[in-house]
C-alpha cells in the first residue's frame, strides 16, 4: 500500500486568515477607518471581495455598523486602530450594546511586547470595551486570533446579540499561519432546554386570561420570529403593544396592533397596559420607558439573555422556537365564543376610538413661524414608505408621536443610550443595508453637527440619502429643561454655520424650507433624486410635551 506524500502546509499572514474567516461566514462590507495597528488587517481587506465604507471619524464607523444591522437584521462590522482609533468607537459600541444590536468589533492594538509598557497609544483595550460589549477577546497568538473571531461570530449567531469585540496586536496580524484554517468554535449555546412544565403552565395562564397583552420587543427581530409572531396574533386574537425598536413587527395600521407601550406610547396601548390582568412579554427587556405603561399584573417573559428576565415567569429561550411551541397548542387557546376576549376587544375599542393616537393630526398647511412638531409631520407626509432615522433631541419626540410605522426596522433610533450625532452615519449603515431605497435622517442642529463630516462618506459613496436639519438655533431639549428646572437657560444658543453651503461644500444639493408646504415639496424632491439631499427646515423654539 502507497503511503501519500508529507505536503507541507501552506501559510499564509494571520490578518489574511481573519479576513477569509469573515469571507466565509458571509460578511460582505465593514464600515471603519484605518491606521498603523491595523494595516495588516486591511491589507488583507484590500485583497478580498468585503467591501470596506471609510467613515470620516470611528464612532460614526460603530453607528454605521449599527444601523446597518438594525436595517438589515444581519451583522454589522466596524473596524479601528489601536488607541484613539479604538476608544473613538466607544460611544457607537455603547449604544448598540444598550439596545442588543449584534456588531463584531475588530481593533488594532500595540505589539504584544510593548503591552502594558504605556509605549506610545498602549492602553488596556479589552478592559475598556468589557464594560459595553457581550465579550472582549485579547490574542495571545495568531491561533487564538483566527480561534476568538469564530467564537465572536458563533457567540453572535447562536447566543445573545450585542457587540462583541477581537482586540488584535499588531504583530499577530502580520505572524504566519498554516492552512486549513482552524474552524472550530466554542457552539456556545446560551440556550436551556425546552421547559415543558414551564411551557404548559404559559399554556393555562393564556387560556384562562380574560385581558391578555403581548408586549414584542427587538428581540423578535433579531430572532427572525416576524412570521411567527404574526402568526400568533392572528390566529389568537391577542392586542400587540411594541416597544420602540420593535414597532412594524406587526404594522401600525392593523386593528391588531396597539402601538407603541409606555413612555410616549398611544393612549389605548398604555390603557392595556395597565387594565389587562396577563402580559407575555417577547423579546423585550421591560426597560423603566416601556414598564411606565405597565400596571400590576402577572407577566410571562420570554429572553434569551437571562439577566433582563422580570417576570413573575421567566422563560429563557429563542423567541422564536417559543412561539413554535405556543403554536403547537393553538386550537387549545383560541375559540371565536370567548367572550372574555370579545369584551376585552370591546372595551380597548372604545377607548381607541375616544382617545385616538396622534398619527393623523392635521396642520394649517401654510402657517408661519414653523413649528418644530409641523415640520416632523411635513417630512413624515411627504417621505411616504422610506426609512426613517432617527438623531436625538426635540425631534425625536414629535417623529416618536407622528410616524406610523408599518414595517419593521423602518424607524431607526438609539432608544437606550440616545446619542447625539447618530442618525447621520447610522443613515449611512441603513442606506448600503437597503441598496437604492430612500433613506430620510430627521436631526436636530446640535445632533448634526457631532457628525456633519460623514456628509463626506455619503457624498463619496453616493447615498440617495436625504438629511432634514431641524435649525432652531440651540440645544432645545436642554433648553427646555433648564426653563422648567432652573427658571433660566445657560450655555444652549448655537450660532450655526450656513447649512446649505456647508452641504454644497461636501458636494451634496441642498436647499432651506421655511414653511409646512416647502418642507413637503423639499422631501418629495429629494426622494426623487436619489441622491444625496440635504434640507435645512428654520424652526420656532418650542418645547416638547411632557410625558
């Protein structure tokens, strides 16, 4: 018998390994900025088919990353040199771990030797993202390099969705390894097993409900449940209240459908909320905004990740194969003769109807000064079925009140942490998520201006982005807090730049609106485009309502 010949491997640099291991589980773009640690990695970049988006500072590169993967449902990446590159993605990395937005964060970092020595930008990376990452993972070596990005992955595909972070020393990338490349992962699996009793006893408490809420969180997105969820609420006639990232799981205009629970939620939604005797809480964490529309009840709440788990039961586990499981069952649930449920339909109709959501409020259509919650129902008439994003300040709140959301990830916002400077470069993730859809980012002028430098990248890249600046000429909801707190304003007046020929300067059209009828036409045109637009709206300071 022939023995077959000893072959020697071949070898390739460890940065060229990651990239193909990113090839192979299907990332196709990363948004990031590049710098000396990080060469090696995009050298590798630069000879594979993932597209990189150089965003104009790195906290846009996270926001973008972010937005993408709202958008898309799918994994953002966002990559930075060590240092200043990687700390300026804190604040993007924070705010997508407050809201469980899976995104894997690759960082360049200073030769292993210099570690720990406080050479020129050493600094303690993974201690730093630990605190707004699910984990942060340190090479030692460029096995355990190419071992702790398939664990990333693998931790974001299978487990709990949140930002994950590879902190990757500059020698590493550049050491030798030997092919095929290592592939296995640490399947880890966060998941307990189907709890039958636990199961049947969610079973019973539906059953004999006579005012049942389901209360849907992001986590249905993330878990790929839409159809499922769906499903669930047709069949079993059970009122759906959302929480903010969540909204369009099942559209707005669905008699199904309450809206949104909780802080700045639809009066009927907040109604059930605190008349139902049982909520079946999926894919949510129950944060203080949602929990504010809630009464005393009995809650059943279903997440993968135990530790936002508040129930009265707890059930950890994917939401979607819990409403497979609730699915088996339906026939014992639902039956056109309950009257408890009729009546509860009853009853949330009526209030429905006596207190209606403010989706449909109407303006005078020519008045001057333009108000602020005039200009957000204009941009909203006019941008019919595009994507919405979200910055925040003042606007939020009238954009929260007026947009009837009708698909899911259609209104982008940063509810847990609410950064400043988000909507532009996370318009910019949604924009390559949604090729050649419209995307329309409502910003306040403070909020603009943390971020203006990404017009660039959407110019570059020619994104039929279109940019409503909101220009009251301040910082209005800090305005309005020092007003009612402190009885005088401090340190909130902007003397703003002329926006119109800032975005000229960047190469994008842009135009200013100063009244309900051009702010319309404003939007209409830049849709049409399809191109990038940017509209500057002068406003009259007004304060928001309170919750």
């Amino acid at each position: 018998m022939k023995t077959q010949p000893n072959i020697e491997q071949k070898k390739i640099k460890c940065a060229l390994a990651l990239v193909n291991v990113l090839e192979k589980e299907g990332v196709k773009l990363v948004f990031g900025h590049p710098g000396e640690q990080i060469l090696s990695f995009y050298d590798a970049l630069r000879l594979s088919n993932i597209k990189h988006i150089l965003t104009r500072h790195e906290q846009s590169a996270a926001h973008a990353a972010d937005g993408y993967a709202r958008a898309s449902g799918k994994l953002g990446v966002c990559v930075a040199t060590a240092g200043p590159g990687a700390l300026n993605l804190i604040m993007g990395i924070a705010t997508a771990y407050k809201d469980s937005v899976p995104i894997l964060v690759i960082t360049g970092d200073v030769p292993t030797s210099q570690r720990g020595t406080g050479t020129f930008q050493d600094i303690d990376l993974c201690s730093v993202f630990n605190a707004v990452t699910l984990k942060s993972f340190y090479c030692h070596d460029a096995t355990e390099a190419i071992e702790n990005i398939t664990n990333a992955i693998e931790i974001l595909k299978k487990g709990i969705t949140g930002p994950v972070h590879v902190n990757l020393p500059k020698n590493i990338l550049e050491d030798m390894v030997k092919l095929p490349l290592l592939s296995n992962s640490s399947k880890n699996n966060y998941l307990n097993k189907i709890d039958v009793l636990k199961i049947n006893k969610v079973l019973k408490l539906i059953n004999s409900a006579k005012k049942p809420l389901i209360v849907a969180g992001a986590g249905l997105i993330w878990g790929g449940a839409l159809k499922e969820i769906n499903e669930l609420v047709e069949t079993l006639q059970i009122p759906l209240s959302t929480t903010y990232p969540s909204r369009g799981v099942i559209p707005e205009n669905n008699q199904l459908c309450l809206g949104l629970i909780g802080n700045r939620g639809t009066p009927v939604s907040n109604y059930a909320g605190k008349n139902c005797d049982l909520i079946i809480g999926l894919g949510c964490r129950f944060s203080e905004r949602t929990l504010s529309g809630i009464g005393k009840t009995k809650i059943i709440h279903v997440n993968i990740d135990p530790g936002t788990l508040k129930g009265d039961i707890n059930i950890q586990m994917d939401v979607k194969e819990f409403l497979n499981e609730i699915l088996k069952f339906k026939e014992l649930i639902y039956s056109e003769d309950d009257q408890y449920m009729q009546s509860w339909w009853l009853e949330l109709n009526k209030y429905r109807e006596k207190h209606p959501a403010p989706y449909d409020v109407k303006f005078n259509y020519f008045e001057r000064p333009l108000m602020p919650q005039q200009a957000i129902k204009e941009i909203l008439d006019a941008s019919s079925d595009s994507i919405i994003v979200n910055d925040a300040g003042t606007h939020t709140t009238w954009v929260t009140l007026y947009k009837k959301v009708l698909r899911p990830s259609s209104l982008l916002f940063s509810g847990g942490f609410g950064p400043m400077g988000y909507g532009l470069p996370a318009a910019i993730g949604a924009s390559f998520a949604n090729p050649g859809e419209s995307i329309l980012v409502i910003v306040g002028d403070g909020g603009f201006q943390m971020t203006l430098q990404e017009l660039a990248t959407i110019h570059q890249n020619k994104l039929p982005i279109v940019i409503c600046v909101i220009n009251n000429h301040s910082l209005g909801i800090i305005r309005q807090w020092q007003e009612v707190y402190y009885g005088k304003t401090y340190e909130v007046e902007l003397e703003n730049p002329d926006f119109v020929k800032l975005g000229q300067s960047y190469g994008i059209d842009s135009t200013r609106c100063d009244s309900p009828d051009s702010v319309f036409n404003a939007v209409e045109k830049g849709i049409k485009l399809k191109k990038p637009f940017l509209i500057d709206i002068l406003v009259q300071k007004e304060n928001i309502p309170l919750p």
